[in-house]
C-alpha cells in the first residue's frame, strides 16, 4: 500500500473563506494533518497560495473536494511525498 504523506499545491481561491477557515477545512479531511499556507499573489478577488499539507494518509480527492467546495481551484501539484507500507 501507498502512503501519501505529503502534498503542496498551488491554489487559486477567493479571499473569502479566509486563510484560517480555507486550512482548518483541509485539515478536516484526514485526523493529525498539519497544514501551512503562503500568499504568493493577491488581486482584486482572488490570492494566490502555497498549501503544504504533511500526514500519514492524506486522500487527495478528499483534499481537492474540500478546496473546490470553498470556491478555490488547484493550480498544480508542485510536491509530492509517498511511503510504501509494508502488507
């Protein structure tokens, strides 16, 4: 088995949830993940972000789910960290 333990993406979402709301939200998704969030850009409607997510099983559909529900758009996938299981 594979275990994603790591992911950053780049996020275009509205300024609105804010920060906060936007990672307490993807670190809803999948107990201990710890989340991190950088503005790179800010417009008239719309910022920018680097969202580090580290855990031990991370679910990236979970994950992009949860962004598109609060308006944001995954721009790529910029990291990526796996573990093999031992089955």
């Amino acid at each position: 088995m594979i275990y994603v333990k790591r992911i950053v993406l780049d996020v275009l979402k509205p300024h609105q949830p804010n920060g906060l709301e936007f990672t307490s939200a993807i670190a809803e998704q999948s107990p201990g993940t710890l989340v991190k969030l950088t503005v790179i850009e800010v417009d008239e409607k719309t910022e920018t972000v680097v969202i580090d997510i580290e855990g031990q099983d991370l679910r990236y559909n979970e994950i992009t789910e949860a962004i598109s529900n609060m308006g944001g758009t995954v721009h790529s996938i910029d990291e990526v960290e796996v573990e093999s299981g031992q089955e």
